[in-house]
C-alpha cells in the first residue's frame, strides 16, 4: 500500500474557490472535506492562521480601493460642478452619448427631440 501525500496550492485570497474553502472550514472547523490542500507558510502557526490573516490583508486592501475610487469619483464630481456643469447636466451627456439615433424609430417625435 502506497501513502500519498496530498498536493498543495499555495493560498490565493483572490481567488474564489480558495475563499470558498475557507470559508468552509470556518464553519465546520475541519479541512478534512475540503477539496483544497493549502501549502503552510512557516511565517504563521498553522495553516489556519495563515489563510486568516492573508484573507484580513486583501479584504482591506479591497475595502482601501473602493475608498479611493469613491474619493476620485467625489473629486471629478466637485470639479464638474465648479466649472458650472450640474450633475443632471452630467447624467445627460452622458445618456445622450449613448443613445443611437437608429434606435429611436418607435419613439414620438417629442421624446426624440428631447433624447437627440
């Protein structure tokens, strides 16, 4: 009889499956049905505790993007408006962009006026 050592992945907090096996194990408290085998990094305890912590590092990496993103997006917004540029102004140019005047067949002349 030949013993197999089972394969280990190295942990990807980005991926899905990997937060999903985790996830898993945090509520039964046992890898013991899970189908991934995470490689231990000898810098932590335990396997456990390794995935915990890269988890806690990328979900507020994450939460520090969205953060910036919303501050820049605030940003362009305040400096729109203080060029005199309304925000519903904003919204229409940028419906107007979008809009084809081919797809405004079916539509009464009066809508169109106000869409093209």
């Amino acid at each position: 009889m030949y013993l197999k050592k089972p394969e280990t992945v190295v942990f990807d907090p980005s991926n899905k499956d990997h937060r999903a096996a985790v996830f898993a194990f945090l509520k039964r408290r046992a890898w013991a049905d899970s189908p991934l085998r995470f490689t231990h990094d000898p810098e932590y305890g335990s396997v456990a505790d390794q995935v915990q912590s890269k988890l806690l590092i990328w979900y507020a990496s994450q939460e520090e993007a969205k953060m910036r993103k919303r501050a820049e997006r605030k940003e362009a917004l305040e400096e729109q408006t203080s060029k005199g540029v309304t925000f519903v102004q904003m919204n229409y140019q940028a419906v107007k962009k979008t809009i084809n005047p081919n797809d405004l067949a079916g539509v009464p002349k009066m809508i169109r006026k106000v869409a093209g």
